[in-house]
C-alpha cells in the first residue's frame, strides 16, 4: 500500500538511550529521599499454614527500626486485578490468618539502613500451625485435596469455557484424529530490575509512590482500596523501568508496606526485592498441562479441536484469570477451525502464585497446538508449512463470538519464512542431527475485555500545542523498555509534520497524564495509545487548519497538509506557516487560551479480545549433539506481520527479546520447585540463554496495513515470543525422530528421548 | 450584602502551614540531585568599567572546578520583563563589555562543592578600566554625566507622563498653592530565603529549573530566550519559597548561570546567593525625590496636583517602568482630582538595579502624597479625616484615561478608622510627646497593562473532577508564602460545595501547569487566578448538573446547587447525588472521558491600571521621645476594604506583614550606599522591626463585596503596606511639630527635626 511516512517507519534512536547507556536514567531505586527509610518483607517459610500469632515486640525494639507491620495492623482489604469480578480478588497486602506458599508475604519493617532491616526481620516471631499443602494441579483438584482458599473449596478458581460449532460432528466428520498431553513449565520473567517501590506521605496526606511498574493506573487504584484511601489521594509515578514482561502488571505487597509505613512514619520508606526474592516469590508463568484433540480430514482440512487445560495458578489469582480465557482463545487462532471446544481451570497450589508473562498463555498454548499441527502434518504426510497454509485463518476470517480478523499476512509470512529459510531443501536434504522445523503464532494488539473495570477510556493522550513550534504530549502510556515513549513521539511527530525534538513527553504519572491506560501488557500500547495520540493530534490539526483557512481566507474545500513544520493547502506551499505561527494565530482567535486537545481510545465493537492481530512464521534450525544431548540452534528465520512498523529497529528489537526469551523457554529455563520451595534462586541456577547461545536469524516483514492501528501498525513485542520453542521442538524431531511434549526441551530430555539414557 | 460562603470567609488553615512548621518543605536550595555541582558567581568591584580582559585559567584549573563562563561564553542576548518594549531591555545575564555597579555579575564557576566554587572565584582575574560613575539622579541627568547605557545618552531610560484636566486653570482656582519635596531610600526586601537555582538538563536536552521565584512563567520565558532556547524547551518549577516581595519576579543572572553550566557540565548545578549578596547587589524599592505641588479651595476642595517624581533606577531597568508609571497612577488615586499632571523619570545611576517592592510605587507615591495632605489639612485648619472625606473616592468614580472605580470602601474606611482610634478624642487630647496621625491607600488588584507581552490568559486554571469525589487544581499561580494556594482551593472548595481536603493542587510549574499565570506580583492573584478557578469551576458545575438533569429528568428550569459534597436542584435535597456519582455520571454520558475544565481570566476593558481597588485607612499613634529622638509606635487602627476576606486570618497576616514592612519604612530601614557601595550588608546593619518593635493593633474589614472579583475578593496583601509611613510621620508632627519629608525618620532624624541636633 502507499502510505508515505516521513518518522514512522524510520529508524528513530530510542528516546531513552543515552541516558541508560550512560547510567544517567533513574530507576526506583536511584530515588533518594530526604530522612528516607528503607524497608524489608517478612517472608512465609511454609508452604501452606495458620499463623497463630505474631511477636514483633523484638524487632520494633532493635535501635534503627522505626516500623514493624504485620496483615493485622493494616485495613485488611484484599486486591487483585480483576475488579469486574470481585470475588477474583483473593490476595491481602500482608497475609492474614493464612499463609499460602512459601515466600507469601507475613510482615514488613521498615529501618535507616536496609542492614538493620534485615536484622529486624529476623527478629519477627512467627508461630504458624503448618497445613497440609498441595503443589500439583491433579492432585489439587480432587476430592480430599487441602483448601486453600475457603471460598474455593475445589481450589479451582476460576473456569473459562469458548465453544463454537459441533465439536462431536467435527470429530465424527475427521478421517484422523488424535489426541496428546503437553506440559510446559514456570519460568521466571527475569527482568534486568528486580521489582521496587519508593513511597511518600506528601504534606497535603496524599501519597506519592514511584515504583517500577506496567501499569501505574492499577497500581494506583489497588494502592488507594487496600489503605483505605480514594483513588485520586494516591499518585503512581512510573520512573525507568528496567523490563516487566507481566511481571509488573499488579500492585504487589512492597507497593502497599512502603506507602503505609510512610504513613505510619512519616517518612519516606522505600523497598527494592532482591534477585532471590524475585526468584522464590515472583509471579511467573503459568504452568500448565494441556489436553488436546485434533481432527482432520485426510486432505489436511482441519475439523475440528478439543483443548482441556489445567493452569497451575499457585497460591492466588494474579492474573490467571486472563491466561485462562486467552490460553483458549489462542487455541483457536491461526487455523479455520470450524468446531471448537476448550475448556479451561485455573487451579490452586500452595506454590508462588503464576500470573502474567510475555504472550499471556500463548507460549503455551502455542507450544502445544504447534507442535500438534506438526504432529499431524507428520501423520498425514503432508509438509507442516503447507498443511498450515491449507488451514490458516485470513483477512475478514471471523472466530464465532470471539473476534474478526482484519489485516493478516499469515499466508504471507509462511511463504516468505519458506522461501527465506530454504525450507523445502533442507527439510529434505539435512542430516546427521541436523534439523529444521517451523511454527506460527498470531497475538492480540491489546485486549478488550474490561477485566479491570475502568470508568476510563483505555488509552488517553493530551497533546498542547505551542507557538515556539513545540508540542508536549502527556498520557499515562508506560515505556518499561519496550520503546513505547519513542513510538508515541513518532505517531506525533508525524501527524503533526513536526521533529522528535519539538515533543517533549511526559508519560506514566496517574497526578498528572490523562486518564487513563490501562499500562504496558497485552502489545496494547502502540495501538491504544497510539490511536489515542493521533485523536489528539487531530483536534490540534483541525484548529490549526483553521488558522491557516482564516489568514489566506481559502477555499473551505481545502485539504491541508502538516509537513516539516509548516502547515500549508494541499498542494499549494506558498501559502504555508510554521507550525508555530499556525498555533499563535489559532491561540489568537481564542483570545490567547492555549491550544490544548485530549484524544481516547477505547476499542468498541472489537470482538471480546483485541482490536486487531499480529501474524507470523518462525523456522528454527539445530544441530543435536547426540553424544550430549545438546541443542544448539543454528539459525533462526522470521517473517512476521505487525502491520507497520512504527520504528523498525525497535520491531527488530523486540523480535530479538522474544527469541531470547523463547529460545529459554525451548531449552533452558524453568524454575524447580520442591515441596513449594523453587530451588533455582539465581542465574547461576536458573539459566537463561547468554549473548553467546544467541542463533544468527534473518527477518522479514510481511507487508500489511492495519486499518484499526496507528498508521497502519499493530503488535510486535509479544506474539513473537511463542513460535521458537515449537520450531525448536520439531525440529529436533527432524533432526532425531525424537518429539518433545514438554519444555525445556534440556539435553537430558533429549538423550532420553533418543533413549540415551 | 448577602453572600452566604461555606468556606470562602472562614479560617482555613494554609495547607503549607504543617510542611513549614516542621521543616519538611523543600525550599530549592533543600534539594539535591546526583552529581550536582555548586555554583557561583563573580561580582564587579567597581562601579562602572569597561571589561578589558578575563582570564580564567587558573580558576578553571583548580581541582574540582568542573565549569568557568564568562559574557564572552554566552549567547549574549539581552533580557528584562518589559517584553513589550524590547529597548527595556538592558541587562546580560553575564556582563558583556561593561560593568555598572558594584555587584554587577561578571562571570561563573561551578564546581563540586561551595568552598572550591569560592575559592574558584578568586582567581579569575579580571582587567578592568574604570569609568566616571554617577550615583545621584540629580547628576545622572545633567549634560555631560558618565552615559551609562550608550543607547540613552541622558541616563533617562524611560519617561511617563499622565495628565487629566486642566492643572494650569485648577491651580489658578485653587485659593491654596503649595509645593513639597520628599525624598524616599532604598529599602531591602528581606525576604527569609535567598534566591536559590538548580538547574539540570533533562534527557532529552530539555532544562529543567527549581528556582525560588514569583513568575516561573517569566523565569522560562526569558531563560528560553537567554539560552537561545524555545519556550517550552525549558521548564520551570517553582518549590516552597521564603517571600520574594517583588524581589524575585525577574528572571535572574543565576537562574541563567546555572542553567548554562548544566548545560556546559552535563550535570545539575545549584546557586544559592549568601545574604551579603543579596543586600549587594539584590534589587530594591526605588529611591525617589518627588516634587509635588497641590491646589485647594479653602473649603478643601482639592483643584489640581502636580507630581514630578525622579526614580533611582541603578544601573538596569529592572521593573523600573512600571514602578515609574504606578507612581503617578497611585498619585492620582484616592482622591478625587479634577485636574493631575504627572511627569515621571526612570534614571540609570551606577547603583544596584531598583525594582519591584511590595507596593510598587505606592510606598514612595503615598508618603509624599498622604503627608502632603496633612500638611494641607494643617494649613487649612480642617481635621486631616474630614479633608480626606471631603475629596474621598467613591464607587463609580473614573480616573480619566486610567481607571473606573468599583467597589470602594475609602470613606467608610475613614469613618471606622476614626471611631476605632477615638480620633477626635485623641488628635485634642494627646500631649507631651503623644501625637496621632493618619494615612488612607489605595491600591491595584493586579495590573492589566501587559509589559510582558504575554500571548497567554493572564490567568489559568485546570479542573479535573473524579468519581471518588475529589478533585485536582493545577495552576501556575505561585505561593511565594502569601497563601495563594490556599485560597484558591478555598475558592474551588466553595464554587464545586467540597472540602479542602477534596483538593488536589499542582501549582507553578511551567512543563505541567496550564499556560499561563504572570506570577505573584502587584496584589493580582486572588483576583485572577481565583476568576481562573471559577472560570473552570463552573464549567464543570455544567457538566454534572447536566448529569443531575438527565438522572432526575428534571425540568430545565431548576438551579443546581452544590454544597456539601453533593448536587442537587435548589430547594428537593432529595434529588440529591454526591459529587461523586455526578462525575461519574457525566463520565459515562460521554463514553467514559474525564471530566476536565480550563478556565482563564484576562481584564478586559478595565482600564489601564487594574480591574479593581482596594482601599483603606490607618491611623497611628505615637510616642516619641524628644531625649533619644526614638519614636515609639503605640498602637495602629487599621480600616480596610478589600473586598470579600477569602481567608481572613490570611488577611490578617497580610496587614501584620505590611505593618512590619510600613514601620520598618518609616522609621529604622534604609540601604546605605557610599560611592556605589551598600554599607550594610547583613541584618546586624540594616535594621527591620524586631517582634518586640511591632505595635499592638486593631482593624476592622469595611464591608464591600467586589463584583469583578472571585467571590467579592480583592487585593490584601499590598496596600496596606503603604499608609504606616505617611501615618506615623503625621503622628509624628503630631506629637512634636517636627514635619519629616523624608523616610525613615530616625531618631537622628527627629533630634535634627526637633532642633536638639
């Protein structure tokens, strides 16, 4: 299509950069404080108990303590993202009665020295009466099993059903059907800074708390229910923020003790995690195990699917409601189906609890329909790439109640990943351990279930519009390191024919952005955000056009153009202002009030889970040591559609992220947990792929133009994260007949699976 | 008149009173960033001199200097508040060719911490040749005095004249003539905070100031400019201030400096000025030589007035202009004149610059007038009150060409003044070195001529309104300490029917505060900001009213009232819904966007002087011993109108704090100044009224209710400062026969006056 971009679409260096590379960026906590405290958290040690009694008389004592906390001296008022369904929100800031995993939070304290704090925490006497516990979702779910959560007494939490067609006549119509048990493991999202949170009683009584987070709107919210307070006494600044991944999409417990020992102190309190607590408690990715039927005609026409899936969700919801719906929402995606049936449980363990994590039950789920669809290709004969194009979902396909897909490149990118990666030879022609092997995802740019229940709309930008030819653009959109700030200039900067450098940015301060946004999770933002700053831009456009019309008295037919500053008829650049001059004349015919527009996005009419979706193909090459069992991927090819590419490098970028971390997720990484205990507390025992383990690829872009996004872009940061650990999987299996049902896919597994061991 | 306010009225307490009371406010010098260099800047030694050399290699060699700029280094471009006449325009943040007062800012170092930033300072070595300097207005003025700006060879900067009537023929009808000189000092302003700036470079390049100012918004501008900046590529932020009096309304060499040398550094640089060097070199009231003369009918009646005034205006315009033109506005004021002629003249001495100070023309204009008056009433045999009745003032009076009178006061100002004081009584009965005096003001509540050239609302106010019941107030207005703050949420609390505590207030802080406020000076905040609030207020009060309408379906007639945190149509509280749910509605009926408002004020059509007057009365009474000369201030009565008292305790601090400026006028405060060289540099020489000085007191408000002003408000915080010199002075020859023309009547003064000197 011809959309000429003069910002978007080019390699804009990142607006945050140099000041990371050059260390000048400020991360929580760098946030120094005048008379600042420093807190710790008191952590479970059981996995499943009654807490009996709590003696912190010891630790208030210690000279340099000056706050000890503990479940019963807060309001007692339990949290969780899923406010539209309140009985979802089962988790108190500080436990109370019960603890649930080992890790689960019991008390706080806050000292001058974050040394003395940690004395005081030992000084806390905790007497529990420990409860029989339970860490596996089979055993959790049977009759007998320990309770978890009293209102739960099945300990399934939550169930989500998406049926459509007649799965039976489907079954009943297939030539081959066959049915496989998948299980992917908890990982952890290993983000470069560990969670922190820095909390201010301002001299009005209002709070203040800086804390590295997604989403500074729900952590403002959940803060102000659980101490009690109305939503808009409390004030959620999001500084640098040094990776999320979904680890940071919730307000967590450091958040509520640091801003209620503020309160109690009076002073600033500030709690950073450690790298082991990010370990032993973090949220992290479900685990889960998936149950899947699969019929086909013999020609390779799927028929239709049957998905049951067990989520182990751990001690509390977090967000597993989400991954629930979605891990069967995306096993509907990609392929016609037409007769579906999925059947979801999120179920309770005495383990941390699972909760949001890049791709948000895609990984998942994908792992398990992919290397399904390559089981079947393999069953019918047929090769996987052309059993995927026979079956893929296009523009204009419509999953019955759940969504209609717009722009799609899906055919495209398995025909260029195809071409790109010789797949036809070497499929044929590689040998010796060697194989190939291929898979697809499709993710949602955003979500459009309410689950938060905002009042607001989902994105929101306000955009002020300066005669010194400057604008300043102010929402609530959060960079994590995703690139977001970068982007939303650029959408800027080119509807209004400006330069990076005429917008300053104010992102991610719930006081002073618009409301709302719904915060960095779900590939949302480039697209909500984005289309709420071209709403904006637009009212700004529509009044300058004004000026101009006004001061060369133009025909009202008139198109006008925004383009290197100037504003100017369509076609005829003689008769043009600066931008600048536009907006004085505009603010003049005003009587001087400043040029000022907010612009929304709320997706409406958008199916239930997302405006639009992103498409790709991922082909993996390895070579399998047979001797050792090692994996080592050679190289990886992708053609990916994500619509434009605001700033490619950035897609880039991100496509890179998402290889890493599927790529650990393929070999490497899963936390070990042992009787509620997660053995792998560092990156020494826990690994994740190095620069070194990172496999040459070659990319492509698969040419599409998203009618609903920004400028035609849609999501490029998530979906990407799913296809490389099915790709691997098969193409182990190519290379050595040996197919992996489970992750990681280690050298253990392997030897074991070619019956080395 | 019936104006029932819930809020508005009473005594709120100033929601900055706890942060300062126990320390916690962050005045700008409490701030520190990471890496932040100390600043400081080097002073001219002489009075007037060419710069013929400076070498700074030594300082700049010194270890832990980090920056040294001089005139040279800079983007030399000129700056000074009157923007709309670019030739006022006389000042170089740093001295460029020449120097013109002892104190004149010639270069500037940064350096890790203040005692090598010091030592730094001595030894940039500085080549000087030395120019005849003039320090007298009298000589400046005179053919063939050192030129001191080379663009105005007769030293005269700017001249104003006003004229009304006939004075020629007033004076030929006057049965009385007479012709007085008084003569007024310098006085410091004293404020309790040093100016202070820090300055950081922001990521993206931008400057971000803390600077201890009134006007952040003329502070960006004319930094932006200085730098070579745009506008809005600066921001300025305004922390807790220690008063600034007129002293700190200009953007200033040190905000410059440090702004620059971050610039320079790449690091955060903060100058804080010593208080020698703010009695320096620091701006001040203007020294006046006023020559005026008066023509009265025997009955009183007064015909014609005749004001020359001649201003020190020291070595740069400063806020000179305007000074020059207030005081022949405020020599026209009070009194009805049928025919005035004012000729005014701003001269450059080789003296530190005079500006803006708490009256701004007032103090010098009334001492002159108001004692001319006694003088008057002494001659004619009519009581000084009853003349003063007799030519008063009253509503509806115009001052040809300059201003309507509103809402006035004046007469039953003089009335209560005169009962309160027992002045009858008192003006026959006072003996033996007793005597009792009086003096009315008048005075502006903000001006409406735009020096500055803003393009802006003169006033601005942001309204966001939420569904938990709050709101937030985001203005430019600054709290220099006068409690601008709280009456504004005062205001908003009163218009929206919520408490303080409802408030959200974001004030002064150029990058996030709607544009613009022109900042705290000439009395024009209450008044414009709070028209600003209101403005906004009601805009929003539309909006949910709307919400009240549709939910009730209410006829359209109905008023909507809001009190009580609630809304409701007058008269059927039943129909009632909190705030609250009437945002939240309103909300809803447009899609979820929030609700939020600007409001603006501008005068329009007011004249040329301001929208409104306050006015008032007092009267002194004095004791003056005729050994020592002391003249002990017994007690003062104060009559004032200003309108509707927002804040009544605030006012009454307002008139303490003018008392204590006025005594300290009148009697003790004067910059001594030798050859260019202030004397007295700290408050052991320069003498303000100690706590024990200050006279007991009564006032009374007189009851008006100002019509253009927010709520019946005007002006507290000035005038008043304006009556305690010309008051004393009359008590003073009252009680001795001693006639003072000129201020401050020390005890020297009274022997000299008295004949025992």
């Amino acid at each position: 299509m011809t959309h000429e971009f003069r910002i978007v679409g080019s390699n804009v260096p990142r607006t945050d950069a140099r000041s990371k590379v050059t260390g000048a960026a400020m991360y929580t906590d760098d946030f120094k404080l005048p008379g600042m405290l420093f807190g710790k958290i008191l952590r479970s040690p059981i996995a499943h108990g009654r807490i009996l009694n709590i003696d912190v008389s010891k630790a208030a004592a210690l000279p340099g303590v000056k706050c000890v906390i503990t479940g019963e001296d807060t309001p007692k008022i339990k949290y969780g993202n899923w406010r539209l369904f309140p009985q979802t929100q089962d988790e108190y800031p500080l436990a109370v009665d019960k603890v649930r995993f080992i890790g689960d939070e019991v008390a706080a304290v806050a000292a001058i020295d974050i040394d003395t704090a940690e004395e005081a925490l030992e000084l806390v006497k905790v007497e529990y009466e420990e409860l029989p516990a339970v860490f596996d979702v089979d055993r959790a779910i049977i009759e007998g099993a320990p309770v978890i959560h009293s209102i739960t007494p099945n300990n399934i939490s939550v169930d989500r059903k998406i049926q459509f067609g007649d799965v039976d006549r489907g079954f009943a119509e297939s030539d081959y059907i066959r049915d496989d048990v998948f299980r992917v493991p908890a990982v952890n999202h290993a983000y470069m800074e560990p969670c922190s949170t820095l909390a201010r009683v301002d001299a009005d009584g209002r709070i203040t708390i800086w804390t590295s987070t997604q989403t500074p709107y729900i952590v403002q919210c959940l803060l102000a229910s659980t101490l009690g307070m109305r939503e808009n006494d409390v004030r959620v600044i999001k500084p640098a923020v040094g990776g999320g991944f979904g680890g940071k999409m919730e307000m967590r417990s450091w958040d509520f003790c640091a801003a209620f020992m503020a309160q109690k102190t009076g002073r600033p309190v500030k709690i950073t995690l450690t790298r082991e607590e990010e370990f032993i408690s973090g949220r992290r990715r479900h685990p889960m195990k998936i149950w899947s039927r699969v019929g086909f005609k013999k020609d390779g026409t799927l028929m239709a699917k049957d998905l049951k899936v067990l989520l182990d969700g751990g001690a509390y919801n977090s967000m597993g409601p989400t991954a629930t719906f979605l891990c069967g929402y995306f096993g509907a995606m990609l392929y016609r189906i037409p007769n579906y049936r999925y059947f979801g449980q999120r179920v309770y363990t005495n383990k941390p609890p699972s909760g949001a994590m890049r791709g948000f039950g895609a990984p998942q789920s994908l792992f398990a329909g992919e290397t399904q669809m390559n089981m079947v290709a393999e069953a019918l004969g047929i090769d996987p790439i052309d059993l995927r194009i026979k079956n893929a979902v296009q523009s204009g396909y419509r999953i019955p109640d759940v969504a209609t897909v717009s722009s799609c490149g899906l055919i495209d990118s398995l025909n260029q990943a195809k071409k790109l990666s010789s797949w036809t030879e070497k499929r044929s022609e590689l040998k010796d351990g060697k194989g190939i092997g291929v898979a697809c995802y499709s993710f949602i740019s955003g979500g459009v279930f309410n689950w938060f229940n905002t009042q607001y709309p989902f994105s929101a930008a306000e955009v002020r519009a300066f005669a010194d030819g400057t604008v300043h653009l102010l929402t609530m959109a959060s960079d994590i390191g995703q690139g977001s700030d970068t982007v939303l200039k650029q959408i800027l900067a080119e509807e209004l024919g400006l330069k990076m450098e005429d917008i300053r940015l104010t992102a991610a301060d719930t006081a002073m952005t618009p409301q709302a946004d719904l915060g960095s999770w779900g590939s949302r933002v480039t697209l909500m955000a984005g289309n709420a700053v071209i709403d904006a831009a637009r009212q700004i456009k529509d009044k300058l056009a004004g000026a101009l019309f006004s001061r060369f008295n133009l025909n009202v037919i008139f198109k006008v153009e925004f383009k290197n500053g100037r504003v100017f008829p369509e076609g005829k650049p003689e008769r043009s202002m600066t931008f600048g001059e536009a907006v004085s004349t505009a603010q003049k015919a005003n009587q001087g009030i400043p040029l000022v527009a907010r612009g929304h996005y709320t997706p409406r009419g958008k199916g239930i889970v997302t405006p639009t979706f992103s498409f790709g193909t991922q082909v993996a090459q390895v070579d399998v040591d047979k001797e050792t069992g090692i994996v080592k991927v050679e190289k990886l090819w992708t053609a990916h559609d994500c619509g434009t590419a605001i700033n490619p490098v950035s897609v880039e970028g991100q496509l890179e992220g998402s290889v890493h971390m599927g790529l650990g997720y393929a070999l490497c990484e899963q936390l070990v947990v042992k009787e509620g205990t997660t053995l792998n507390q560092d990156f020494l025992d826990y690994k994740i792929p190095s620069a070194e383990d990172m496999p040459p690829g070659e990319s492509v872009c698969v040419d599409t133009y998203e009618p609903e996004g920004p400028m035609g872009a849609k999501e490029a940061g998530e979906g990407l994260v799913s296809p490389t650990a099915p790709a691997i999987a098969e193409a182990v299996f190519h290379a050595t007949g040996f197919r992996s049902t489970e992750l990681p896919i280690t050298p253990e597994n392997v030897l074991r699976g070619i019956g080395k061991l």
